[in-house]
C-alpha cells in the first residue's frame, strides 16, 4: 500500500518539470527519490529523457530573419507620419518662422537650437501621452484622459510660474511674441475643451486638447530652459 | 547598455535614417522569432514587427538607456504581442479549454517517443500548432529562459499557472512531434 510519501508515477509527472528545471529543492520529494524511481520505471524514464530533449532543442531555437518587404512596409510607415508630426506643430504655432520670431533677439543660433530642440521633445511628449488599453472600458478611458490632463495641466502651472521669473531677460518684442504663441495654444486648448463639454466622450477633442496642453507644456519648458544660459556663440546642433 | 545604443538612439531622434535602419537590422531577427513563436503565425509577427518598430521610432525620444536597446525593444515586442493575445483572448479560451479536454492520461511509452536531437524546423512547426495561453508561456520559459515568476507578470497569470501551462506545452509537444508530425498539417501552418 502507498503511504502519502510513496513516488508513484502520478506524483513523480506532477514533480518531473521541477526535477528537469531543477526547481526540485524545497519540495515534499528529494532528489535521489525521484532518480530512484526513474532508475526502476522505463515509462517514467522515457518521459523524463523526451522533455530533457524538448527542453534542450528549445534553447537552441534561433532568431528568424522577416522578410524584406516588412522592413519597407516600416520605414514608409515613419516616413508618412514625420510630415504629420510637423504639420502638428505648425497648426499649433511650433513653425520655425515663429520660433525666429520670438527668440529672434537671442539670436539665430540659438532660435536654431529651440526649434530642433522643441521638435524632439514634442514628438517625446506627443507619443509618451498615455493611449487607452484597447480593452480598456469606456470608463477607464476617460478617467485616463482626465489624469493625462491633470498631469498637463499641473505641468503648465509650474511652468507658469517658473516663466514669470526669467521673462524679465525677454526684451519687449520676443516677450509680447512668446504671448502670442501661448495664447495661440491657450484658443486651442480652449477650442478643445469647448467641444468636449459639448461631446465629452469624443476621442477626438480629446486627442486635441492633450495635445494642445502637450504643446503649450513644451513651449514653456523650452523657453525657461533656454532664456537663462543661451548666449551668443553657442554651438548649433543640427540634425 | 552601451554608449552606441545612446548614439544610435539619438540619431534616430534626430532622422538619421541610417541609424534607424542599423537598429532594425540588428534587432528584427530575434524580435521576429519570438513573435512568430509568441503567436503562431508568421503573417501576424509581420504586422506586429511593423508595429513594432513603428511605435520604437515615435518612442525613442523616451529611451534613456536605463537599459539596453534590445532589452528596450525586447519589452515593447512582448507588450505588443500580449496586446495582440489578449485580443484573441475569447477564442485563446476556447482552444485552452478544448487541449484541456483532449489531454489523455500522460502516454505510458516504455522508450522515448522523441527524435534526438529533435530539429529545430520541426520543433517551431509544433510549437505554432500549440494553443496560444500555452505556447505564449512555453516560449517565454523555454525558449526566452524567463522564470515562472516573470512569465506569470508578463502574461498576468500566476507562477502556478505559467507552471501548468508550461506543462501542458511540453506534453503536446511531446505528443506532435513523438506521434510522427504530420508532415502535410504541419507545412500548412
């Protein structure tokens, strides 16, 4: 009769993935049993040697090439969302011409070192934005949008009030520029916000007012970053 | 994390083409097997590599180099992939059940029933033939090395569970390719 502690061969299948990953310390068995019962069962045996080779010949599974029309199906995928990306900035006042025109007193170079900057951390802010779980639920989905936007808006307060404190390096012209792009951004952002009291749900002005909150952060961020160390003879970075 | 994942990383940010085409080109043959094995099918790992690298290139301006860029890219192939899983979640139930069911007492053969060594091309035919709860646990443990733990928080299953799952892989395994895979259902996967 079996006492609780007999290897039969229910048990030992029960116990043999351990025994092979060599996870077997600490269980109710020890290792000489099992290799007892191993050593005296054929079937048990031919079990054990099967798995060994499934687990050997697993780890040796190479990594497969794709073939080459995905890498072409990628590199036109990114190359057709880089206009879109631009496009957004400009709609939203991030053009060259206008970062020229408020930092043109600081000079070209640096105007030069804000756009390149402002366009790579925008496309950061733009796609690090949190994006509903496809199976998320309705409910989720908003209450994740209005964190996204507690977030941005928190952003921009601070940012507000770090602005105040060097805006008094801006001259008179850029100060009054640097106003026209963030109430650009504030008409968007209200734009937005308008359209989701009327549809709260739509993905859409969501879309828009994330993104018009992302822009006015990165301006923000950009100019007290820059206004307090660009000087003249900075090295221009460019792509 | 080496210094060249910063440099590439910053290239691409800034449009090298180039650059990003030496990340693809370095890291799309192991992304690409453990999608084909994660799922089971080479036309899906194609849709998901684009998406992959599509989603890489817009979130590279995020890659602080904590890690190196193929773990990086590694994590994002097996966050896409679950993503993916988990949309075929209702019928991934059905096809666990339906194993579940057809599972027979473990085969009593007195000698091995495997070819040793066993092939690679057989073993990845059998493995895309596996129900997809269970063959994404395989993979992940025996074919990516993760322990139990990891598979259990990758897949949001627990330790235990990754271990019957796993179990349930070997043994389905053992019954394709012991049985003699059937040539003709297997070149059709």
């Amino acid at each position: 009769m079996n006492d609780e502690r007999t290897l039969t061969c229910e048990r030992l299948i029960d116990i043999l993935d351990d025994y092979l990953d060599e996870r077997l310390s600490g269980a109710w068995v020890r290792i000489a049993d099992v290799e007892t019962h191993l050593a005296g069962c054929a079937s048990c045996r031919a079990l054990a040697a099967d798995l060994r080779a499934l687990r050997a010949a697993a780890r040796t599974l190479e990594p497969i090439d794709p073939p080459a029309h995905v890498w072409r199906a990628v590199r036109a995928r990114v190359d057709q969302e880089l206009p879109a990306r631009a496009s957004l900035l400009e709609r939203l006042g991030f053009s060259a011409s206008g970062w020229q025109r408020v930092l043109q007193p600081l000079g070209s170079a640096a105007a030069l070192v804000l756009v390149v900057s402002g366009l790579a951390w925008m496309s950061a802010r733009l796609t690090e934005r949190p994006q509903p779980a496809p199976t998320a639920s309705a409910g989720g989905e908003v209450v994740e949008f209005q964190l996204a936007e507690a977030e941005y808006t928190d952003a921009i307060d601070r940012l507000e009030e770090a602005t105040q404190s060097a805006s008094p390096q801006l001259d008179t012209a850029s100060a009054e520029a640097l106003r026209a792009s963030i109430d650009d951004i504030d008409m968007a952002i209200g734009d937005a916000r308008d359209a989701l009291a009327r549809e709260p749900g739509d993905s859409v002005s969501q879309e828009s007012l994330l993104d018009a909150l992302s822009s006015k952060v990165a301006l923000l961020q950009d100019t007290v970053a820059r206004l307090g160390r660009l000087e003249p003879g900075t090295e221009v970075q460019t792509p | 994390m080496s210094a060249d994942d910063l440099e590439l990383a910053r290239r691409c940010r800034e449009g090298d083409a180039a650059a990003f085409e030496t990340v693809y080109r370095t890291h799309a043959g192991r992304l690409f097997g453990l999608l084909t094995r994660m799922t089971g099918s080479a036309q899906d790992a194609e849709d998901l590599l684009q998406d992959v690298f599509v989603q890489a290139h817009r979130k590279l301006a995020l890659f602080r180099g904590e890690s190196s860029l193929g773990t990086w890219l590694y994590r994002l192939a097996v966050n896409q992939c679950l993503d993916h899983l988990r949309g075929k979640q209702s019928r991934m139930a059905r096809t666990t059940d339906s194993l579940d069911a057809a599972e027979a007492p473990e085969p009593a053969a007195a000698v091995p029933v495997l070819p040793q060594p066993i092939a690679r091309i057989d073993l990845d035919r059998a493995i895309a033939q596996l129900p997809d709860g269970c063959r994404a646990a395989f993979v992940l443990h025996d074919v990516e090395g993760l322990d139990h733990r990891e598979v259990g928080a990758a897949l949001g299953i627990s330790e235990g569970t990754s271990k019957s799952q796993v179990h349930k892989a070997r043994m389905k395994l053992r019954a394709l390719l012991g049985g003699g895979v059937r040539r003709g259902a297997l070149e059709a996967v």
